[in-house]
C-alpha cells in the first residue's frame, strides 16, 4: 500500500494511482476533513472536494466531488453566488 502524500501541512489520505499535486484544507475539526485538493488521475487533471471522517483512529473518504473543467466550475459557481446570499 502506498504511503499518503504530504503536502503544506497536511497529510492527505489518498492513495496511487492518485497523485496528489496540491492540497488546501478548509476544516478540520470533530472528526471530520474536509479539503480542497489539485490531483492527477489517470493522466488527467481534476479538483477535487474531499470530506473524510475519522474511524478507529483512520480518516476513511465520506464523499469527493470532482471539477473536471473550467466551464463545469463556472456552472457551479455560478449556481453558488445565485444562493450564497440567502444564508444572511
């Protein structure tokens, strides 16, 4: 089994034949992981949202979304500040 990739100051819990290119945390806290992460997969590139819980002291992937291309991001974000202002 490979090892998980380091990178800023977190240790990610993804494995070959993912390659991790960069990581930024957005919570960490109660168990719960959540994560941002830049990731090749199979030769192509994708962002990717992470959110892992942990169990018997192992964080174990709860869901991933992925962004495979600018215009699926723009639809998303998009789609995000249409609502973000009803939270207020």
């Amino acid at each position: 089994m490979d090892r998980p990739v380091r990178r800023e100051t977190e240790t990610v819990p993804i494995i070959a034949p993912l390659k991790v290119i960069r990581t930024k945390t957005i919570n960490k806290r109660f168990g719960w992981w959540s994560a941002v992460v830049l990731l090749e997969s199979y030769g192509r590139k994708q962002v990717c949202f992470y959110l892992w819980q942990k169990r018997d002291d192992k964080w174990k992937r709860k869901q991933k979304f992925a962004v495979h291309s600018q215009e699926d991001w723009e639809l998303i974000s998009d789609a995000v500040v249409g609502m973000i202002e009803e939270l207020t």
